[in-house]
C-alpha cells in the first residue's frame, strides 16, 4: 500500500495484500507530529467570492491555523496504534 501526501508524492510503502489495503483504508487515520512556533496561532475572517444575482448568498469564512513546523507523519489504524512513521522534511 502507498502512502501519498498532498499533491500526490509518496511518502512511504506499507507491505501489505490488496484486501488488506482495502480495509485498512477504511478506518487509516494520519497525524502530525509537529512544534509549535510564535505566534502560534493566527485567526481571520474573510468574505469567499461576492453574491451575485444567481447565487445571492454571502460566504464568509472564519479560519484559525496553527503555525508550527511539522516534524513527521504517523499512520494509524483504527485503534489508534501507529502502524508507520514518515519523515516530511
């Protein structure tokens, strides 16, 4: 089974069968392990698009992100336990 992050590189391979991969797949959940940095983190809120006369509802969006560098990816199933880790630098 391959691993893929964003943008479709592949970040690692776990050995395993086509059935296996299938089920895994269902319940696989990945984690960040990352540190925090200042100002940690950043809140702002913005209006998506304008309203128009076919679609006149206005979207606003409230984001709020962490600032932080990532140190490495963990794969889990779905108890929770790690099954891999991989590197993202």
């Amino acid at each position: 089974m391959k691993i893929y992050f964003p943008g479709n590189s592949i970040i690692g391979e776990i050995p395993m069968n086509a059935d296996e991969a299938r089920k895994f797949k269902l319940e696989a959940k990945i984690a960040f392990v990352v540190v925090p940095k200042p100002p940690y983190i950043v809140k702002a809120s913005f209006q998506q698009g304008k309203p128009t006369i076919r679609n006149p509802r206005e979207i606003r969006v409230d984001a709020t992100v962490l600032i932080a560098d990532i140190q490495c990816a963990l794969l889990m199933n779905g108890n929770d336990t790690v099954v891999a880790a991989f590197e993202t630098r």
